[in-house]
C-alpha cells in the first residue's frame, strides 16, 4: 500500500524535549529519566543511582520517573541520563564504568 501525502506535511515528531540544565555551583547534577515500567530502564537508573552514590556530596541526583504523567509533559522525554545537561548514551542499559568516567570527566572540570 502506498499512501501519497502533499509536499507541505512535515515528518511528525513524537517528543521535542523541554529539558534544561539548572547548574549547582561546585558540583556535577545527574539528571536521570526512567520509566519504572521499563526493566532495563530500571536497571539502569539502579546503575546511575548507585554510581552517584560513590561521589557523595560532590554530585547531585535528580530522578524523575517519567511514567507519571505531569513528568513527561514538562520534560517531553522518553528516557535519558544527563551529566551537567550532556545526554550520555550507549544504545543499551548505562555501564556503571561509562557513567563514573561521565561524572569523573565533569568534576575535572570543576
């Protein structure tokens, strides 16, 4: 089946993310987005959380389960991990060595 569409239709977009990064002065922000529905999204978040976990005060976690409604309407994500607002990504659950070299790389810079 073909299906012709007029020359103006645009490609739909199906999440344009509202995400902004909010610094914390003298430390590196975690910004994690999970679904709890999702057991490799929660397997990662586990990952990212017990990772941020090993920096203590130096590094600040902010979760946001974006299966609860108003959470995805604000931030229009599906999923993500962000070191001080860069999106690190594998293309498979976070290795645990890839986000502590992400947290390390940003406290260098510190």
């Amino acid at each position: 089946m073909l299906l012709k569409f007029s020359s103006d239709v645009k490609t739909p977009v199906q999440f344009a993310s509202r995400y902004l990064y909010h610094r914390e002065p003298g430390k590196v922000v975690v910004d994690l987005f999970y679904n709890t529905f999702c057991s490799t999204s929660d397997i990662e978040a586990q990952r990212v959380k017990e990772v941020a976990g090993e920096f203590g005060e130096l590094v600040v976690l902010r979760s946001h389960e974006i299966d609860d409604a108003g959470v995805r309407e604000r931030f229009s994500l599906p999923r993500g991990i962000f070191v001080n607002g860069k999106e690190i990504f594998w293309g498979y659950e976070a290795p645990r060595e890839g986000i502590r070299e992400a947290i390390l790389k940003e406290l260098d810079l510190l």
